[in-house]
C-alpha cells in the first residue's frame, strides 16, 4: 500500500513539472520551469539565483523545487518579500555588474554558513547585470571549483 502511495506522489511530482499546453512561456518562465526540471535529473544541492526584483525567486518557487533556492537581493526589501516564496531563502547582497565576482560572493557566503559544501552541485540562474526583469541564464557548477 505504502509502495503505491509513494508512486503516485513521484509521479504527481514528475507531471507538476511538464511544460503546460496553451499560452506561451516567455524566457524567464522557461529558464525557471528548466532550473527546477534540472534539480530533478541531477544530484543539485540548491538553486542560486539573483535577483533583483523578486521575480526570479516567484518564477522558480511556483515549480516547488525539491531543493532550496537561495535568492541574492540587492535590497532588504525585496529580500523580505521574497520570504514570502516557497522553498526561497534569501539573502541581502550587492549585485554588481561582474557576474562571475557576484557568483563568487555568493558561493563563498554558502559555504561560509555551511549551506553548501565544495564539489555540491548548484544550479544558478541570473538575468543581464544591471537589467531587471530579464532572467535569461541558468548554469550549473560545482561548489569550490572555479
């Protein structure tokens, strides 16, 4: 019986994830919708995003990633409301125009509380420096490599 239940949750779980018939999904929603179906293939440790409205933290929380998202905000703000996102821890931070320093800033800050360890594997999604509301970019590292 048990057995059963745990099926058919998995498989509610794998269907939540498929990309819905009907209107169009714009670039944001698609790279949310792939950053959650990617935590589900690979062994990811939690989803990295940056943010600067809140919005990518909404887009990836309404997909209920089995994993935590860690949303880096540029103001308390919108880090406040972003608690409000299921699944979404965030934190306050400068996103600068240097990508891979504020990548750097964020992972160093991940592992400093232990969140992450090296060598986990992190999905990160981000938009355009400097341009809000243009989630466009999902990349998957290891923790401590680069």
């Amino acid at each position: 019986m048990m057995a059963r239940i745990a099926e058919q949750v998995d498989q509610s779980r794998q269907e939540r994830h498929v990309r819905r018939e009907g209107r169009p999904l714009d670039i944001a929603e698609t790279v949310s919708e792939s950053v959650v179906h990617a935590t589900l293939m690979l062994k990811v440790k939690a989803i990295v995003a940056f943010t600067r409205s809140g919005s990518t933290a909404r887009l990836i929380s309404k997909h209920r990633p089995p994993r935590p998202v860690y949303a880096f905000c540029h103001e308390a703000s919108v880090a406040r409301r972003a608690m409000l996102y299921w699944g979404v821890i965030p934190f306050v931070m400068p996103l600068t125009l240097n990508a891979d320093a504020t990548l750097a800033q964020a992972e160093g800050e991940l592992l400093r509380r232990k969140l992450i360890s090296r060598g986990d594997i992190l999905a990160v999604v981000a938009g355009s420096p400097g341009k809000p509301g243009q989630t466009n970019v999902m990349k998957l590292i290891r923790a401590g490599a680069g």
